[in-house]
C-alpha cells in the first residue's frame, strides 16, 4: 500500500494555489485599474489639448475670416494687423498641433489641407489681391469642420479602444476568478475524494474485522493520515488473527486434553472397579482368615487341650508303668491287676491316638491357613502394585489411588 500525498498537504497546497491566484487576480486587477486610470488620463489629456487646439484653430480661422471681410468694406491698418495676428496664431496653432499629437494620416491631410487654405486665405486678404476670397474662406470653416470631426471620430475610437482594453482586463480578471473556482471546486472535489473513497474503504475493513474476516485486506493507496490508521487496522486484523489462532490451538490441546482425561478416567472407573472387586475380595478373603484363624483358634486350644491331656495321660502312662514296674517287681502275683492296668494304658493310648490324630487334621489346617494368607498377601501386593501404575498414569488426578 503506497501513501498517497497527506490530507493536510492537499488542503494546504490546495489553499496556497487559491491564495496565490486571488494574489495574481488581484494584482492584475489593480494593475489594469492603473494602467486603464493612466490610459484614461492620458486620453482626456489628449483631448484636453486637441480640444483646446482645435477651438484655438476655429477661433483663428473665424476671427480671420471675420477681420478679412471687414477689410473687403474698408482699409483699417488695425485690421491689417489683427489679420496678420491671426493668420500667426492660425500657423502656430495648426504647427503645434501637428507635432504634439499622436495624429492619424486623415489628421495629418486635414491639418495640412487647413495650413495651405489658410496660407491661400492669408494671401487673398491682402489689399492688392484680385482673385475672390470667399469660396477659399468657406472650404477652411468646412475643413476646420472636417478636422474637428476627424478629432471626435479619433476620439470615440480611443473611447472604443479604451473600453475594449477595459473589457479585455475584466476578461482577464473574469479567467482568473474562473480559474481559481475551478481549481478551488477541483482541489476540494480531489481532497473529499481523498478522503471519502479511502475512508470508505477504511469502513469497509473494520465491518469485515467485526464480522470475523480477519484475512489480508489491500486498501490501495490514500493520504498518510488514512495510511497511518489503515496501518493500524491492519496491525489489529494480525494481532486478532494470531489471538484467534492462539485460542484455537489452545482450544485443540484442551480437546485432546479433555478425550485423554476422559480416556483416563474409562481407566480409573474400570481400575477402580477392579480394586472395588480386589477390595471385596480382600475383605472375602480377610472374612474367610478371620473364621480360620477362629478355627485355628478352637483347633489351637483343641490341641492344647490334646497336648495337656497327652501329658497327663503320659504322666499316668509313666506313673502306672513306675507303679507296674514296682508292682512287678513287688507283687508279681498281681498280675490280673496289672492286666487291668495294661487295659487302661491301651485305652490311655488308644485316646492318645485320637488326639494325636486330631493334632495332625490341626496341623494341616494351619498349614491350609498360612498358604492362604500368603495367597492372600500376593493378591494384596499385586492390586497394590496395579494401583500404582493407574495412579502414575492419571497423574496428578490419581494420587488418591496410590497404595
């Protein structure tokens, strides 16, 4: 994205421009003011002085003509001298005339047409002249007529010049109004462009940013202060993709997360109800410890009994056989007697037997008893052992599993 000139410089160059054509339009006008103002001034001053040269002509050539026909009635010397007087003023008039003005080629031949009648006139006053002076006098008052409408023709065409030159300064200064309009319509027509397109679009992005599009936007190129916050927009739509991104991939993990703790947890209900089965068939088998220890117990005191009568049988059998013996050895003639004695050893034995016997069903109890218990302790240390390995499994969870 290229950066397009900033919104400030546009309005400031823009601004600059319309400042410096008011200057110029304003300059120019007042530059035409004062050369229309000399060009007037100088125009009235020509005619001024046309005007002024050209009464000085008339009132020559009349006052000449007037003293000539007083002069044709009678001799005066002051009119002789009032002629010549006139007929001077006449040539320095027309003389003047001629070299003071900016005259036009009609001006000139109808000025000089003026000189010579009136050098004609001049010489046709003089008393000695035949040749009639009338038609001469009447063709000078009708040039002098001539000159003075070539004068007002000259005139109105300076007029017409003036005014043209005047409307073509208003034209000038119209072009330059219309010209700092359409550049000013034109700046600010580009400066709302410049701003209203990229803002715009500017918009645009952040109603696709709310919606969730977060994808690359291009937003083409626009002043450095759009630049600047489309820079901005852009960096926002990254951050948010990457958080988005984030939370998905955390969103993920907790799902594997979660179908791993519920895999563990199928484990720790089926584990924990092995360990319910192995509890309750601890407790089966601790109940069946329990009723044989009772009867190890009973079988114990059984042989106790056994053993005590044993040894009090034994003791008779000894204390019988010392008295046999004694009686043999005293009384050999008692032999029914010991005949009856032996009868009792037998019985004596006979029960010895029994309890003997009875000590033997006992002893293999006992040892029924003790092959239990350590199958018992095996089973115990196995469960223990498996609920070790769950509890490591599970982790943290687990712990209460551990034996």
């Amino acid at each position: 994205m290229t950066d397009q000139p900033s919104v400030r410089s546009r309005v400031t160059g823009g601004t600059l421009l319309l400042l410096l054509l008011v200057f110029a339009m304003t300059l120019l006008g007042v530059n035409a003011m004062h050369s229309l103002d000399g060009a007037v001034q100088a125009e009235l001053a020509t005619l001024r002085e046309r005007g002024v040269l050209a009464q000085a002509i008339t009132r020559e050539v009349v006052g000449a003509i007037r003293i000539g026909d007083r002069l044709e009635r009678g001799a005066d010397p002051r009119d002789a001298a009032a002629l010549d007087s006139a007929f001077v003023a006449l040539g320095a008039a027309t003389t003047t005339y001629a070299q003071s003005l900016d005259l036009t080629g009609e001006e000139r031949v109808s000025l000089d047409r003026v000189a010579r009648l009136g050098t004609t006139l001049r010489l046709r006053s003089d008393s000695l002249a035949t040749e009639p002076r009338g038609p001469i006098a009447d063709s000078l008052l009708a040039e002098v007529r001539t000159l003075v409408g070539i004068e007002e023709g000259a005139a109105a065409q300076r007029a017409v010049a003036l005014s043209q030159e005047s409307a073509k300064r208003r034209t000038m200064v119209w072009y330059l109004f219309a010209a700092a309009l359409v550049i000013g319509i034109g700046s600010a027509v580009l400066t709302v462009r410049s701003v209203v397109l990229p803002l715009r679009r500017l918009v645009q992005a952040t109603e696709r940013v709310g919606a969730g599009d977060l994808r690359t936007i291009d937003l083409g190129p626009m002043p450095r202060e759009l630049g600047q916050l489309a820079g901005a927009i852009r960096r926002m739509s990254e951050g948010l993709s990457g958080v988005v991104g984030s939370v998905a991939d955390v969103s993920t993990a907790l799902t594997t997360n979660a179908a791993q703790l519920s895999t563990r947890s199928v484990q720790l209900s089926d584990s924990a109800g092995q360990v319910s089965a192995a509890i309750a068939n601890v407790s089966a088998s601790a109940e069946r410890q329990a009723e044989s220890m009772r009867d190890a117990d009973e079988l114990l005191g059984d042989l106790r009994s056994a053993a005590a009568r044993s040894a009090a049988a034994s003791q008779r059998v000894v204390a019988v056989a010392d008295g046999i013996r004694r009686t043999a050895a005293t009384h050999q003639g008692h032999l029914g007697a010991a005949s009856a004695t032996l009868l009792e050893l037998h019985e004596v034995v006979e029960r010895t037997t029994h309890s003997v016997s009875q000590l033997d069903g006992a002893a293999a109890a006992v040892s029924e008893f003790v092959e239990l218990t350590g199958e018992l302790a095996g089973q115990t240390e196995l469960l223990a052992l498996n609920a070790a390995i769950e509890a490591a499994r599970a982790g943290a969870a687990g712990e209460g599993f551990a034996v």
